[in-house]
C-alpha cells in the first residue's frame, strides 16, 4: 500500500461533509486495520406518527401497560416489533 494521505483539519463538521463527498477515504485511511466498533449507548432515529386507535382499544392498552409499569407508547412499539420480528 502507498503512503496514505494526511486528513486535513475540519473547522466544521459541514466542512467535513462536503470534503468527504469528493475524496475517496482509502486514500487516507488503512480500512485493512480498522475493527468493527459498538455503540451500544446508540439509540435508533425515530419519527412521530400519527396513529387514531378507537378509545376502547387504547383503554386496554394503557391498562395492560400500566400492568407492566410501563408508558403505553414504549408497549405499542414493543408489540409492534415482536410483531413484525414474528412475521418476518
């Protein structure tokens, strides 16, 4: 492998962006040496929906959540994710 080059400094993280648009990285980076990294603190992007329920259902809802000491939101998703995990 040739000599690699060295990353310039970055005044901003725009900066950074833009730079890395037009350069190829194996030019300045050893990829051969790099390990996988965890980010286990890393918390998944999110997007807020809007999502009618009849009031009958969403009564059963947080009552089966409070059940759990759990917020009746943080439930829906858990269901929802085994489901989709179930019928995958």
């Amino acid at each position: 492998m040739s000599k690699l080059k060295k990353i310039p400094e970055f005044s901003s993280e725009a900066e950074e962006r833009i730079f890395w648009e037009s350069h190829d990285s194996s030019e300045y980076v050893n990829w051969g040496k790099a390990q996988p990294a965890l980010f286990p603190g890393l918390k998944p992007s999110t997007k807020t929906i809007s999502l009618r329920l009849p009031e009958g259902l969403l009564d059963r809802i947080k009552i089966e959540a409070n059940k759990r000491d759990m917020p009746y939101q943080s439930l829906i998703k858990v269901w929802l994710s085994e489901d989709v995990e179930n019928h995958r």
